[in-house]
C-alpha cells in the first residue's frame, strides 16, 4: 500500500471553502456587518407630560416612522428606503410597545 500525502488534500479544501465565500461574497448572498451598520443615526429624548403644564415641539415632523411590530418599537426612515431599525435605550434594550385597544386605562 502506498501512502498518500495529505497536504495537497487540504489545500485544495481550503481553496476551495475561500473560493465558495468569495462566490457569495461576489454574488451578494453573504454579508459582513460592520461597525457603521450599527451607528447611532439620531438622538431621541422622552418628553415626560405632566397634567396641567405645556410643552414645546418642533412643527416639522422628524425623518422617521414608528411602528409597533410583535411588541417592539420599530422605526422606517422616510428619506432613505429601507433603513429599518429598532429604537433601544441607552443599555441597548429594545423599547416595547402595545396596540391601543391593549393600552392600560389611566
């Protein structure tokens, strides 16, 4: 029996698992999420409403939609087409949401 050489068995797998990524790469079927995907696109603070006392906004509406989706604020960019993205708190904590027939009686 003779015996075979194993190093050009495994490059040819690792030719060939480097060439299926750069094919998908390629072909728009993989995608690397980098630190930009994640960036903080605005700032929100929560105006707290107390009974009896005013508050001011701006008349011009901001560049986001919100919409309750399986209890979960999430937020449509108006200008840009499909820039999606859940509203969280400082501590990365997704902020929920109810449908108004489900909203406590105050």
């Amino acid at each position: 029996m003779s015996e075979r050489n194993p190093i050009p068995l495994i490059l040819t797998g690792i030719g060939s698992v480097a060439a299926t990524v750069a094919l998908l790469g390629y072909y728009g079927y993989l995608h690397i999420a980098k630190p930009e995907d994640a960036l903080l696109l605005a700032d929100y603070t929560m105006l707290k409403t107390i009974p009896g006392e005013d508050y001011k906004v701006s008349l011009k509406p901001a560049d986001q939609v919100a919409h309750c989706i399986d209890g979960v604020l999430v937020l449509f960019d108006v200008n840009q087409k499909g820039l999606t993205g859940v509203l969280v708190d400082n501590k990365k904590r997704a902020v929920r949401c109810i449908l108004p027939e489900a909203a406590p009686a105050e």
